[in-house]
C-alpha cells in the first residue's frame, strides 16, 4: 500500500482514541434521548451535562456559558446574526477583518443585504490587524466586531485580549465575537482573560468527531434563540442532541488541553519551515512569530497549488491549498490577496498543518518529496524563469 503522510490538520483531525472510548457506550447502550425521564435518557443527560461542564473548565467558563451547535459553522452564524437581531434597532454597523473563514464572511454578506453596514480591516503582510484601526472604525451604532482568534491558513494568532481591550474601552456595549475554530485545542484559551462575550468552535479540529460545535455565551447575554422547537439547549437551541458526538468533543478537548503547549508540533513545523524555504522562490505566509504550533504555509513562484496537492497526493501526502473549506474554487485565496500577494502568487500556496500524531519521518518524508514536485511544475509551466 502507498504510504501515507497526513499534514492536514488544520481541515480535520483524526477522532482521537479518547474521544472514541468516550463515546462508544452511547452508541451503543447509552442510547437515550437526553429529554425523556426514564434511566436511559437522563443517563444521556448526565452525559451531555458532564461534557458541558467540562468543556467549560477547558476554556475557562462556566458550564452554563457553553451551547451546543452542530459545528464551528453553525456556532458562527448563530453568535452574529443573534448579536446583530438584539442590537438592530439602534446599532446597524459590524467589524470583522478581510481574512475571515467564510462562515464569517458570508455570514455577514447576508446580513448586508439585510440593511447592516460592514466595515473591513485591512491586515498588514503578516495577518495582523491595526489596533488603533479597530479602535477608529468603532462608531455609535457598533453592534458587533467579529475578528478570528487564529487564522485557519496562514497560521497567524490574532491579539484577541488586546482587541477586546480596546473595543470595551471605546464602547462598553460593543459585542466581540471570536471565531476560534483553529485555536481552541492548539493554544491557551481562557474566555474571562480574553474578555469575548461570543466565542465559537468545533470538535474535529481536535480529535472530537465531526458534526459537533459550541458557542460560548457570556453570562446575562441574552442571545436571541437560534433554533425553535422543542427548548433544549435552555430554549437557545432546540433539537436532540448528539450525545455520543457531545461527550467525544469534550473527552478530546480536556486531553488536546492536557498536551498543551505543543513543544513538539511546533519543533516539527520549525525544521520543516526552515527546510521548504530553501526551495528558490518559496516564501512563508504569515506571521513567523505569532502562529499556531502546527501550521506552515507557503507560496511557490511558478507553481499551481492544486497541481501541487496533485503531486503530493500521488507521493501518499495529505495537505492543502488555502481553506479545505473553500476547496474547488478557482479564485486564489481571500486571506493570501488580503496580505498584499498578487493572484499569480496567491495561486501556488501550499499549507502544511501538524498534529500530535505527526512525527519527524513525516517531515523528512515530505521534505523529500516536495522540491521534486516544486522542480517537475515548474519544468512544465511556460511561466517560469530561473
């Protein structure tokens, strides 16, 4: 069988051991829906509320802080259009930035059409935002400011504590939501020292299963009901919850928490950074201080990053060009024309992103094999010069 090297974590992770012991005695006896009163179903409550509580220490919350989504996708719409439709009758106007996942950023298109005004902060060649910026696009009819906690592409660590400073100071009834999706699980979060009063992620970019999200709601926020139906989720969110996919988020979390900092990803990320930049014409993308331990991104000059990943998959290694959630588009990536590279360079973007199970004959593997395929596609492109 041809060897396979995963270096996508940043699309997905692989459902950890923890998560699946956690969760396989509630898929197959502890089957019980979490509202009915007999044994099996208020063992699933017990479940999902040990999970809840759970979840809640890891980030530093309180349990009754965190809400149950069906993933980061849904915890983000949730979080903004609830926060725009408590505000709307006095504050129109939302903040966010120009390297948003697109579950932000079409989030937000929709609300335009629906009379809000957007403003977008620009970013500097590393994906970080100005402050003062923020600070001076706050008006007296702020709603909202929505800025990610880490960049899912290019690995960079936004200042979110700073961001929060600096949005309470100018307006105190300004909302700030944090898309952390990449974060949780991969750095420290604590939700008070952060100062967020919304802050959404998802269980599979950490070993839990797919399909499950949460939304932290900051205590005496009276966040408008997302579903309606049968008032789980304290009336927030109706519909049955998924139990087994619940307990495994919370199983992975605590143990991708426990692991923190990930000395060793990043070790690994360092060695690989250093060695792919010695390919001529290769370029980090970035901040090359603040970033995620397990996240290096690249452009190649003259190469075609979907024919990158092409190559690499027939050497058995898994990686990504821009967001995998935006994977078919012919469009170059938002975030890499966001820090200023043209759509020529923009299209031969390559992001390695490590995990845990990761170890340094994956990187040497992929360090063999990608200068030969950065060599053959340029050899065939009529675009390249030496």
């Amino acid at each position: 069988m041809k060897r396979t090297i995963y270096l996508d974590n940043a699309a997905t992770t692989k459902l950890s051991k923890t998560a699946i012991d956690a969760m396989l005695p509630f898929l197959i006896e502890g089957y019980g829906n979490p509202s009915t009163v007999y044994f099996l179903g208020q063992q699933a409550k017990n479940a999902v509320e040990g999970a809840r509580t759970t979840i809640a220490k890891a980030i530093g919350a309180l349990p009754e802080e965190v809400f149950f989504t069906s993933g980061g996708t849904e915890s983000i719409n949730w979080a903004i259009k609830s926060a725009a439709e408590m505000k709307k009758d006095k504050r129109r106007h939302i903040i966010t930035s120009t390297i948003e996942h697109p579950a932000v950023l079409n989030t937000l298109k929709h609300l335009e059409k629906k009379g809000y005004e957007l403003t977008y902060l620009g970013v500097d060649e590393y994906g970080q935002i100005s402050l003062d910026e923020l600070s001076g696009a706050i008006r007296s009819d702020t709603a909202l400011i929505t800025i990610m906690s880490a960049n899912n592409e290019i690995g960079t660590i936004l200042p979110t504590q700073e961001i929060s400073r600096a949005a309470k100071a100018k307006d105190s009834n300004v909302l700030f939501h944090t898309d952390a999706v990449q974060a949780v699980g991969h750095i420290p979060i604590n939700i008070k020292e952060m100062g967020a009063d919304l802050l959404s992620f998802s269980g599979h970019k950490f070993g839990g299963a797919k399909g499950v999200g949460v939304l932290y709601v900051k205590k005496g926020l009276k966040l408008p009901p997302y579903h309606h139906g049968g008032g789980q989720e304290l009336g927030m969110r109706s519909g049955t919850e998924n139990v087994a996919g619940i307990v495994s988020t919370a199983a992975a979390l605590e143990e991708a928490v426990s692991l923190l900092p990930l000395a060793r990803v990043a070790t690994m990320r360092d060695r690989l950074i250093e060695e792919v930049l010695k390919i001529p014409r290769s370029h980090l993308t970035g901040d090359p201080v603040n970033r995620l331990p397990g996240i290096a991104s690249f452009v190649f000059q003259g190469v075609e990053g979907e024919s990158m990943l092409l190559l690499l998959d027939q050497c058995g290694i898994c990686a990504s060009s821009g967001s995998a959630c935006s994977s078919g588009s012919l469009e170059p990536s938002h975030v890499l024309l966001a820090l200023g590279l043209t759509h020529e360079t923009a299209h031969g973007s390559l992001r390695f992103s490590l995990g845990e199970d990761n170890t340094d004959d994956d990187i040497d593997y992929a360090l063999e094999k990608l200068p030969g395929v950065i060599a053959k596609l340029r050899a065939m492109s009529p675009l390249w010069h030496e």
